[in-house]
C-alpha cells in the first residue's frame, strides 16, 4: 500500500483547529529523540561536509598548529552549535543558516541569523519584561510542549509563554531537566550576543550590536586595554541624552550590565579585606582586571584606591597578570575622560 508523508515546520506549534477533523491528525515529533537531528548539523556533519572549507582557510591563513585548528573548531561550536530539540537525547545541532553564511563569508565570527528576519516581536518583549532577561542564563519553562495562542503574546502573556514561544523561534533552546521541570538556556554565543544587545537598549537605551559585544570581547581576551577603553567610549557615546547621568551608579550598572553581555565573570562590589571594587573582572585562568570607577575626579585617584585598599590581593599568586584600571566619568561630556592602568604579573 502507498503510503504518503507531509512533513511541516515553522516557528511556532500547530494548534488543533478544529473540533472537527480538517487539519487535526498531526504527530508533533518537536521534542521527539528520535528526530533530534533532523534539523541542523551535528559535529560529525560538519567535520564531514565542511572539511574542504576548513582546509582552505587553514591554507589561506597559514595555520598549521593542530592546536589552532582545534581552538577554530572549539569557538565555532561556541559561536553557532548549542540547539537541543530533545530532552531525551543529548544532541546538539549548529545553526544551518549560521553556519553557511560563515563559510560562504571567509570563516568570519559574525552573528548572521538574527540578520535573517525581523527582530521586532522580540525586542518589544523585552522592552515589556526586561527583567524575565537581565543578566539571566537559564529560564524556567516549566514544561518544553506547553502550548499557546501567538496573540497571547500582545496580551498579557505569563513568563513561561514569553520562554516558550523564544524556545520554539530559536532564542532559547533546551538546557535540562530538573525535578520534573524543564529549563532553557541560550544555545550559542550568536544568539546570546543577539539577546544581550537587545536587553541592552531596553534597559539603558544604548545602542550596541551584537557584533561590538564579539570585538569587546576579544580586546579583553587579547589584553587591549586602550582598545577596551575606545570601544567603551563608543558605546557611551550612544546613551541617551534626556537620562539622568548625575550618579556614579548609573554608568557602574551599564558598564557591569556590558561586562555580562560580553560573557566575562563580572562581579560588581565584591568584598574584600578593606573594601570592596566597583568591577574585578576574571578574563581567564590567570588574567583579571581590577576596575574602579570615578565620576568628576581623575582616573589617578581610582587606581590609587585600588592600590590602598588592596583589592586585588585576592587574586595575587604566581603566574596571575592582573589590570589594575582606573577609569572617569564627567557628568558634563556623559563619558569616559580619563583612565589610568598599572599591570602587576
């Protein structure tokens, strides 16, 4: 007997929609184990169907070192792998789209998805409930197959809806499964650059694109602090006038909220023997930043503080290299004026 298959996808579940049988005799295999791989790239997919391109940028930018190509396939599993469509299969899938786009574009770290449709919807959520995302790295669901209305979503939708309907457009993704409840989690770098900018303009009105979080990243990575700076001042530049910038607080919070955006371990204020510093930033294994913050003084007074109060004594020990950075603010220019940096190794 012939037997015939149509297969349906899109963003969000297929309501029943009707009492009577039209449309109705679906198999929703979303979340099934069997099927976890069906849509996207494994490891193994790209290790086998992308290796010429891999080869060819190896070739074309002299990389060598078994170790390099390593680090290359490492940061692109971080950039665009992480999609989890089964909380009975361990399966992680990258991106398709993403992952054309970065070898069609010369293998360069982009954030290409989110490029691919409108942002809106989303970034009116946020805008609604910025405080469901705010320094946040796993969400609550509840139950991965709840279902709902789309117009619920411009009503009074819950927190589990908001992560549902994100889950099933491809801005959350499955993270695990804790006494009976499902919690989600970004699934790669891409789409969290994408929903820390987003959080960003929402909550300060600071205009940063998920490709400047990838750049302040790396100047971190690479101990540019000149860099870091300039690329600070940049985004600053971007605040709003019509607010309030007459506290020290303001531009310590949108700075820390930056810092968590870029995936650093940020921590803000934490106690020490004598004090506590604004940020004590942890860039690696053995590289951190000392950062305090002055508003109408002098980058020397901050670093100075930092030195008196010994606030990175915690983090002395052999083989550490630690950033001590003074930084000021003027209320009148709304930016950075000044800073100052000693290196202690």
């Amino acid at each position: 007997m012939l037997k015939r298959f149509c297969f349906l996808t899109g963003v969000t579940r297929f309501q029943h929609v009707s009492i009577f049988s039209k449309l109705n005799n679906l198999t929703d295999i979303s979340t099934d184990p069997e099927y976890a791989a069906i849509c996207g790239y494994t490891d193994d997919g790209i290790d086998n169907y992308f290796a010429p391109y891999m080869e060819k940028y190896f070739s074309d930018n002299g990389i060598l070192d078994d170790e390099e190509k390593k680090a290359f396939r490492t940061r692109m599993k971080e950039f665009y792998d992480g999609y989890r469509f089964s909380e009975d299969s361990d399966v992680t899938l990258y991106n398709p789209v993403s992952i054309g786009r970065f070898f069609i574009g010369g293998c360069r770290f982009k954030n290409y998805w989110v490029e691919t449709g409108s942002q809106s919807i989303v970034n009116e959520m946020i805008e609604k409930h910025r405080d469901l995302f705010r320094d946040k790295d796993e969400f609550d669901v509840g139950d991965v197959n709840i279902q709902f209305e789309v117009s619920r979503l411009f009503k009074s939708p819950s927190e589990k809806i908001i992560y549902a309907y994100l889950m099933q457009a491809g801005y959350l993704t499955i993270k695990e499964k804790r006494e009976g409840r499902s919690y989600l989690c970004y699934p790669n770098e891409e789409v969290r650059d994408t929903m820390n900018s987003a959080v960003l303009a929402a909550s300060y009105g600071i205009d940063v694109l998920p490709d400047e979080i990838v750049v302040l990243r790396d100047y971190f990575v690479r101990e540019n602090t000149g860099a870091i700076i300039e690329k600070l001042k940049a985004i600053y530049r971007t605040f709003p006038y019509h607010m309030s910038v007459e506290k020290e607080r303001l531009y310590h919070a949108i700075l820390h909220t930056l810092l968590i955006a870029v995936r650093l371990d940020a921590r803000a204020e934490e106690p020490s023997a004598m004090g506590r510093a604004d940020e004590e930033v942890m860039v690696s294994g053995n590289i951190a930043y000392i950062i305090e913050l002055k508003l109408d003084k002098s980058a020397e007074e901050a670093l100075k503080q930092i030195k008196e109060k010994k606030y990175y004594e915690k983090y002395e020990k052999e083989g550490n290299k630690l950033h001590l950075l003074g930084i000021n603010f003027s209320s009148n220019e709304r930016n950075i004026t000044e800073w100052k940096e000693e290196i202690l190794s």
